[in-house]
C-alpha cells in the first residue's frame, strides 16, 4: 500500500486507481503539504517593544500562533485528541488540495503538537 505523500500513492491519484486518503497524522500533513496560511499577517510585537501588522514566514511560527489563537481547542486536542463525532471536523474540516494545507491549520498545529502520531480526518480536493 502506498504512503501517504509518496510520489506511488500521487500516481495512484492521478491514474484513479487511489482515492484520496481520508485519514492522515498531522506530522504526515505538515511533511508533506505547504501551509496555505503562509503568508498570514498578525500583529507582531518587534525587538522596540512595538506592534507592527507583519506577515508570518515560518512554519514553526505559524504552527505555534495556531496553537495559542485559539487555547480552546488546543486545550481540548491535548486533553481528549481529535473529536472524531463531532465539531472538529464536520462544518469546518482540515482540507487538503494539492501540496497545500487549505483549511484546519488550528486542529493540524495542535494535533503536530499534542498528538503528531494520531490520525485526524481529511478531506482532499482536486
């Protein structure tokens, strides 16, 4: 069976003989897709001590803003993992297009936080 991300399982995409996965770590996720939200501005508080509306360049960085906009989930990833019946998924799921991260950057930072090994589920877009 092909890995998820390996360049066997994109053939099997394209040749139509995989479908999409449904299910990745988000160690997995963050190896092998960009982060859409690359790029985002946040107010930043620089070496002056000022806040400036700068945008966010770095994995790790975006990965760790995720994790403390929003406390909530975190607190909640950390404690109970992804909630497989419930909220974590069903109106605003993690989405997958192309190499890209498009949606559910929170749940993916702080599952590749609290619980990089698990699974959580996805939905790939062509």
């Amino acid at each position: 069976m092909p890995e998820f991300g390996s360049i066997n399982y994109a053939r099997r995409l394209i040749n139509g003989t995989q479908p999409p996965a449904m299910f990745a770590t988000a160690r997995e996720i963050v190896a092998t897709h960009a982060l859409g939200d690359i790029g985002m501005h946040v107010y930043k508080q620089g070496e002056d001590g000022e806040y400036d509306y700068n945008p966010i360049l770095d994995n790790d960085e975006l990965l760790e803003h995720k994790v403390n906009n929003d406390p909530d989930l975190a607190e909640n990833i950390r404690d109970y993992g992804f909630d497989w019946g419930q909220e974590h998924f069903k109106e605003d799921p993690v989405r997958l297009r192309d190499e890209t991260l498009t949606n559910g950057h929170h749940r993916v930072a702080s599952m590749l936080k609290y619980r990089p090994d698990e699974f959580l589920r996805i939905y790939t877009e062509r």
